[in-house]
C-alpha cells in the first residue's frame, strides 16, 4: 500500500508530465502552422528538459548520531526487511550521500575518495569526471548484496595527524569531531570517501525525489560546496533532535549556522520519541511529556508547532518490516509524511509553476491573443465584404484607398518601433556583454589574488567583500535597465492599444531577488567563515581558505550565470509578445489591402473572398480552442481531488 507522500509525490511528477506534453504541443503548434523559430524553440527545448530532469531534494540535517539514516531507511528502504543504508550505535554514515534515481543507468553507489581534497576541484565539477570515482553496481534483487554495497558509506581509514590536516580535515584544537578520532602514536581516524551518490529504484527517487544524507556538523565545516550550495538549495530540511535531549547546545549551533536564516522551509524531527514510552506511565503522562518537548522545540528554533513532529525512526522501520499498522501509527513518521505531502511538495509546484509561466506562458498568451486577433480582423473584412455586395467598384476603390493609408502610418509606427527596439537590444546586448564568462572570470581572478594575499581577518573581509560589491553593481544596473526597458515597452502597448486596439499587456517585472538572497547568504557565510577563528588562524588556514574561497568563486559565477540568462529570458519576454502582434497586425492590413485591390479590379472576386473568409473563421477557431486548452493546462494547478489544501510551509 503506498503511503500518503508517495500518492503525492506520484501525482506531482504527473502534473509535471503533463505540463512537458503541453509545451511539447505548443511547439508541435508552432511548428505547424509555421510560427516556430529558433530562439523560440530553444527556449522551449530548454524548459522541457528542464522538467524532465526536475527533482525535489530534501536534506536530511543533525547533528552527530542523531537518526538520520535511521529515519531514512523508514522512509524509503524498509521494503528490503532490514536496514540498508549503515545505520547502528556509533559513526554510521561518514560522508554526505545523494540518494535519486538515474533511468539512464544502472542502479549504483559511487564513492568520492577523500584524497581529492587536495585538488582544486569542487564535488560538482568531479561529479562530471566519472573516472575519479569508486563505482559499485547494485544488484537490487539481493538483499545481502545491496548491504554489502551500502556499508562501504562507513569505511574509515587511519592516517597521520598531518595527513588529516593536509585534506583540511583536522585542527589541533579540534582533535575529537565527528569524523576524526585521535588515535595513539599520531595517528586519527578519517573517512575513506568525500561524497557519495546513490542510484536506486525507488518508487520516491523514480518521481524526482532526491535525498541528501549529511554526516553531521564536521562534513558541513569541512566541505564548503554543502554549506554554499547544496543545503540552501534544498527544498525542505529535516533537522533531527533527539527527544530526550530536546536542543542542545551543538544542535542550536548547526540549527542556526546553517539552516534557520538559509533554507525557506524547515521541520524539525524529535526522533527516539519511543524512550518516553514507559509502562509505568499513563499515556497521559507520556503524552503532555512529549507536547512540552514538543513545545519548547518550536520555541528555541522559532517555528510553528506543527512544523516540529515528534517520531521514532527505528520503531517506524521495525512497523514497516513487520507490516504492523499500530506500532507505525504509534511511531509518528506518518505524521511527517503527510507534512512533506502537504506543504513541501505543493511548495515546489509553485516554484516550477512560476517557471513556466515565466518562460513560455508569455509566448502562448501571445499566440493565442495573435490568433483572436485574426479571427475579429476576419470578422470585420467579412462585414466590410457584405457591404460591397451589388456595390460599384468605385466604393472597393476608396476602401483601397482607405486600408493604404493605414498600412503606410502603421509602417511608420514601424520603423519607429523598430529603432526603438534595435536601441533597446543594443543596449541589453552590452550589458549582457559584462556578464559574460570571460570578463566574469577576470573579476573572479582579481578577488582570489587579493584573498591569497590576505592574511588578516580584516583583509579577508575586504577581499571576499569585493565579490558582493561587484554583484551589486550588477544588480543595481541590471534593474535599472529593466525599469527603462519596461518603461519603453509599456508606453508603445499603450500607444499600440490606443490608435490599433492591442491587448494592453504589462511585461513582467525582472524579478531578481531570489538571486539576490543567495548573494546575501554566500555574504553572511562568508563574514560568519572569517570570524571563526578555526579558519582564519588555525595551522591549516591556507588550505581552509583556498577550498571556501574556491567554492565561493564557483557559487558567485553560477550566481553571475543565472542573472544573465533571466535577463536575456526577461528580454525576449519582454518585447517578443509585442513584436509578434505587430507583425501579424501588419501582415493583416497587407492582406487587405491585396484583396480589396482584386475586388476593385474584378468585382466577381468578392464572393471567393467572402468563402476564404468564412473558411478561415473556422480554421481560426479550432486554433483558438486547441491553443486555449494548452493555455489552461499551463495556468492550473493540480487536480482539486488530488491537490492539497494545506498552505505552503513556512
């Protein structure tokens, strides 16, 4: 029987299937009726491979041995009747794990091997190196085999205490962490492996789930790319406490370090909450026990009481194995199932569902409102050609005469437009132009030069601020050239409204706060990197730096990369749809004209004109009916009967 988040998860990815079936219809449409182009179809080829390869991670986040693969193997691997993923008294899981699914290849666990954090390069660049991996194939009809294969996410290693220092891994103040034990004769305890990722047919992975397995608060001070990167762009964490402990001081820390001010929405987990089930107890008891742990939760992490769910991951693993309903039941993991059905998974509708429209709701709004436009000019002429009917030529003549006169002022307000909109694209073209990868790597280059010679807290701070400035600027231009551009455009809609009868349409804003929120982030991380001084004074610092600075760069490049390319989509966004309606507008005066001049000439035309006409009326209409069906599949949500009710989380 599945479960109410794998119901959820399975009608999201349904919708996201449709919504890729109608975009590919709209470009069969295009094509069809010859309004395709290749910028068009590239942005529309874009957007569907966007939506096939589409995922909503959750980050699984805690402190050290706190249940996290515990409650993962409740989650998605009990159908194996035993634990899966290494989950037992002690260290478990030693390095960040993705755990999704890839159709393309066969199920497998490639292992990332800790010495390549002596290179330069970052996790999401090695991940297209296949090469530097451990790859083993997972035989998933084998119990024992795909154990086998999973404990390796455990394997340590010893080495020397200058070793671990050299892969950044170990401070002399911090000999005693999650992952690094000091052993006898300088000799510590490392993880084999710096990342894993898991590929499993999993019913979750198969809709787009991913999961994100982290080994506790080492691997996050020790690998850049999961604090700048991963974890914020996460869709939802799961924080997990123990109940009996409720928060303590190093779980407030991680709470407030890396998930409280950088991910939007957040659950906290109480997990062990079967060490409060006591028979000498009434339920009562147990119960107003458990709502104040619940209770003063929510209050040290600030949030809501129902985005804090008490649970116990071993006792909803044991249900789940044994198909008992009351022990699951009892565990709570329902409860946070249904939570994640109904507020994480929606959440990410919405996002998706913005994209959408943003990319190419814009362009069948056009094509639909090009296509009424026809079918209302047709009805005029047929009118107009009702008028002529037993009428002399000399009336068709002052028509002609009429409809030039028309076609020649649009023209002028043609070329007008089109030198205004040539002044626009140059202008955006420029400003694309100081966003490119070159002159981007250039003003990266000079921030790492400056960061290298920096060895004060001070001039860290006033190397990396460099970044965030720049960015700044950036923006600040970025933005402006959109209040102008958008000023342009809303005055010739309104111009074109006025003297034509255009729909008046306002282009999109250029939303770019979500970009500058993560500028903000990578800001308030850096300033939080430079004043711990574990980074900034210990033995190690260089190599510390070098590795954030490193990430840093990546992130602010792909940050530089994202701008441009929603400035280029607001660009095309922007003026397409008002391009489009002038041109059809101008080709249907010219076609007016064309055959009034036969009408005049020869009187016998008006009648194959009016069966055109009336012809094209229907032709019009059943485009409009098939267009206003792509159109509303693009608008909607899904379904009510399946669609949750719930808000979005907070």
């Amino acid at each position: 029987m599945r479960t109410e988040l794998e119901n959820q998860v399975a009608n999201y990815q349904k919708w996201r299937d449709e919504l890729r079936t109608t975009i590919e219809a709209y470009q069969a449409w295009l094509e069809s009726h010859g309004h395709a182009d290749i910028r068009r179809s590239l942005r529309i080829y874009d957007l569907v491979e966007s939506l096939r390869n589409d995922r909503v991670m959750l980050a699984f986040l805690a402190e050290f041995s706190r249940g996290k693969t515990e409650l993962i193997n409740a989650m998605f691997f009990s159908g194996y009747g035993q634990r899966l993923l290494p989950s037992d008294v002690g260290r478990t899981t030693m390095c960040p794990t993705e755990i999704f699914y890839d159709g393309s290849e066969e199920p497998y666990v490639r292992l990332l091997p800790i010495e390549t954090r002596q290179g330069e390069e970052s996790i999401s660049v090695l991940k297209h190196k296949p090469v530097e991996w451990v790859q083993i194939k997972l035989d998933v009809d084998s119990q024992e085999d795909m154990s086998a294969a999973m404990s390796k996410l455990a394997d340590v290693k010893t080495v020397t205490v200058q070793e671990a220092g050299m892969l950044g891994l170990l401070e002399e103040s911090e000999f005693v962490t999650t992952t690094v034990i000091r052993r006898n004769q300088g000799k510590v305890e490392i993880p084999c492996w710096r990342h894993a990722m898991i590929n499993f047919p999993h019913p979750l992975l198969k809709s787009g789930l991913v999961i994100l397995d982290t080994p506790g608060v080492n691997a996050l001070g020790t690998e850049p790319e999961l604090t700048l990167s991963m974890i914020p762009s996460a869709h939802a964490v799961l924080f997990l406490l123990a109940l009996d402990t409720g928060v303590t001081k190093s779980d407030l820390k991680v709470w407030q370090d890396y998930v409280k001010d950088y991910v939007s929405r957040r659950v906290a987990v109480l997990n062990k909450v079967d060490l409060a089930w006591d028979d000498l107890k009434s339920q009562g008891d147990i119960d107003s026990s458990v709502e104040r742990q619940l209770a003063e939760t929510a209050q040290t992490l600030e949030l809501s009481q129902d985005h804090v769910i008490a649970l116990s991951a071993q006792k909803a693993l044991l249900a789940r194995i044994r198909e008992d309903a009351d022990m699951l039941e009892r565990s709570g993991i329902e409860r946070l199932e249904r939570l994640i059905a109904d507020e994480i998974i929606p959440a990410k509708q919405q996002i998706l569902r913005a994209a959408v429209s943003r990319e190419v709701g814009g362009m069948v709004e056009s094509s639909l409102q090009s296509l009424i436009s026809q079918r209302e000019s047709g009805a005029t002429e047929l009118q107009e050609m009702s008028k002529l009917s037993g009428k002399n030529r000399d009336l068709a003549q002052k028509l002609v005469a009429k409809f030039e006169q028309d076609k020649t002022q649009f023209g002028r307000h043609m070329e007008s437009f089109k030198t205004s909109l040539a002044t626009v694209s140059k202008q955006g073209d420029a400003l694309l132009g100081t966003m490119d990868d070159e002159r981007l790597a250039e003003i990266l280059d000079k921030s790492s030069q400056a960061m290298e010679g920096s060895w004060t807290t001070a001039g860290l701070m006033r190397s990396m601020q460099g970044l965030f400035e720049t960015f700044s600027r950036q923006a600040e231009k970025v933005l402006a050239f959109s209040a102008e551009t958008r000023g342009f455009v809303d005055n010739v809609y309104a111009q074109f409204h006025k003297q034509y009868g255009f729909k008046k349409i306002s282009p999109p804003e250029l939303n770019l706060e979500r970009h500058i929120l993560r500028m903000h982030t990578l800001q308030q991380r850096t300033e939080e990197f430079c004043k711990n001084p574990v980074n900034v004074l210990g033995r190690e610092k260089r190599f510390v730096i070098r590795r954030f600075h490193r990430e840093l760069v990546d992130q602010g490049l792909q940050l530089f990369r994202d701008v441009r390319s929603d400035l280029e989509g607001w660009l095309k966004g922007a003026l397409t749809p008002l391009s489009m309606q002038l041109r059809e507008h101008q080709r249907l005066l010219e076609h007016r004209v064309e055959s009034l001049r036969k009408i005049a000439g020869d009187v016998n035309a008006l009648q194959e004109r009016v069966r055109y006409l009336k012809k094209q009326q229907d032709q019009l209409a059943k485009q409009i009916l098939d267009l206003t069906k792509i159109h509303n599949t693009l608008s909607i949500d899904m379904p009510s009967s399946e669609a949750p009710s719930a808000a979005v989380a907070a």
